[in-house]
C-alpha cells in the first residue's frame, strides 16, 4: 500500500483471488460508508458469474458536507455474453443509485451526489452497454435473441425488487414517506453480501406496475466519459483483445434532469491509439499489467 493511503478491497465471489480496490488518501478525504458489490445471484441464471463491485461515499476533510460517490467494478469477460455485463451494470447502478440519493433533498427522489465510476467493463465504445451509460436509456425489447434472459422481455428479475430505472422499489416506496431514510433501509431490499449479516425482508409481489417488463432500461443519471472514443485520430485502446480496444473507462456525472454539474474534468493522462501501439503486447517485461492505466483529475464544484 501506498504511504498515506487507505484502501478498501472486495474479492471475487468463487474460487478466483482476483477482485476490486479503491484507494483513497486519508490527509484529503474521508471514508463515510461503502458497499461491496456481488453480481453473483444464486436464483437468478443472468447473474450466474462472480463478477463484483464496490460503492464508496467520501467528503473532503477541509469540506465534510461535500460529499461524492467513487464506484469500480469489473465485468463479465466473455464477449458473447452482453447480457450478463447489461444485467450486472443494472445491478451496480442500482447500489450506485441507493448510495449516491440525497436523502436531505426536498424532492428527494430526484438528486443525487456526484459519482465517479472505475473499471474494466469488457465492452468497446460502440456496445449498448456504453451507449446506455452514457445515453442513460436503451430499449431491450428488440435486442437480439439471447441478449436477455431466457428470451424474456426482462434483463434483472423482478425478484430481485429491481426496475427497469435501475432503483430497488421498495426504496422509492419508503422514499415518498420520509426523506430522511437512515442506512437501515438495507433491511428493505433483497440486499445479498457474503461480508455483510443483512436481515432480507420476503420481496413485496405486489410491485408497481410500469417499473418492470417495460422493454427499456434507464437510470437516472447524465454520466459522461472522461476520453472521447472512436474516430480516426482517437482510436484510443486500453488493453489487447485479439487487437488493441478500449474496455476500461472512467465516467463522471454531469448535469442532467436528476444531477448537477459538480464534478469539472481538469485533466486526463492521454491514451495512446491503437495505431500508436501497433503489435505491441502486454504485459511485457515493461508493463506487468494486461491493461493500460486511465487517470484523471478533477475538481469538486459547490
């Protein structure tokens, strides 16, 4: 570990050693909460993979009110399987979404803290996935076949309590009677983690309609990502799949219906292109990683 830094680490559920970190410096922020993220769902065959997460709030220590949402994940490999890594994303925006809501705010289903979110997503800038972070919606109900789970027009079940905005019901139920929801609210939601003893409550079967089933996906927020891909000159690539891709992003809330703009991009370490990297691989007696590192740095705007 860095000198003068904390980090919070969360493994891969099964056998594999691998998993998820968030470093942060303990002289500039504070650790409020965090969350560990497992896609791992026992009764639910989309989310059959060991895949995780991890959603952490800080606050500045020269600005505790100040608060922000960092989140990292690593997605399903297999290029085949885009529903699993749709179905996994729905997931982890919906802790995103739990963690990051303004429980102070006025309108209080409707605000959100800036959020910052990390990882390795093994999918291309041109994959539904990365259009529906950054679009914030996309239709799933004419998807081809075997994108969505057993051919249903459905990608989470709604067993979960999950919609189709990516927000666990039975919190926006709670949300419209209090707006000072305390971190007790676990106990509302099927909320499953090997580290954590959560009492789950029976799942209410009388959901609202209209939040599941509705052959689109959406959430809540107006992400954009720090690099700008495509195109000739920006053909940018952080890892070799059979040829140099990006698969590793980093995207930032920015102002939109349910957010506002807080968080300004400063700067950003250049990628190279894939036409710069030719037919170099990694790792090599240089890198020690499989992928290229993305940073940035921004600035926290109230």
């Amino acid at each position: 570990m860095f000198s003068g830094y904390h980090g919070v680490y969360k493994k891969r559920t099964g056998q594999r050693t691998d998993g998820c970190a968030i470093y942060y410096k303990t002289d500039n922020v504070e650790l409020l909460e965090h969350v560990t993220v497992e896609f791992y769902r026992k009764n639910v065959p989309i989310l059959n993979r060991d895949n995780v997460g991890i959603v952490a709030k800080f606050a500045p220590k020269l600005h505790p009110t100040r608060e922000f949402v960092v989140a990292t994940t690593h997605l399903l490999y297999n290029p085949r399987r885009r529903d699993v890594r749709m179905a996994q994303m729905q997931l982890f925006l919906s802790e995103i979404e739990r963690i990051s809501f303004k429980n102070d705010s006025v309108e209080c289903e409707h605000r959100y803290l800036p959020i910052l979110i990390t990882g390795d997503f093994n999918t291309p800038p041109n994959s539904d996935l990365y259009n529906f972070m950054v679009e914030g919606k996309i239709k799933y109900d004419n998807m081809p076949p075997g994108l969505l789970d057993n051919g249903s027009n459905l990608l989470v079940t709604s067993v979960l309590g999950i919609s189709d905005t990516c927000q666990y019901v039975d919190l926006l139920k709670s949300r419209k009677n209090s707006n000072q929801l305390s971190r007790d609210e676990v106990t509302l939601i099927d909320l499953f983690k090997s580290e954590m003893n959560v009492k789950t409550c029976p799942v209410d079967q009388t959901k609202p309609t209209g939040l599941f089933k509705t052959g689109k996906l959406s959430h809540n927020f107006a992400f954009k990502s720090v690099y700008n891909h495509g195109g000739l000159r920006l053909n940018e690539a952080t890892t070799n799949q059979d040829g140099w891709i990006t698969v590793d992003y980093i995207f930032y809330s920015t102002k939109g219906k349910y957010t506002d703009e807080r968080l300004q991009l400063l700067a950003r370490c250049r990628l190279p292109t894939s036409q710069e990297l030719g037919n170099t691989t990694i790792p090599n007696q240089a890198l020690g990683s499989d992928h290229l590192s993305l940073a940035a740095k921004f600035k926290l705007l109230f």
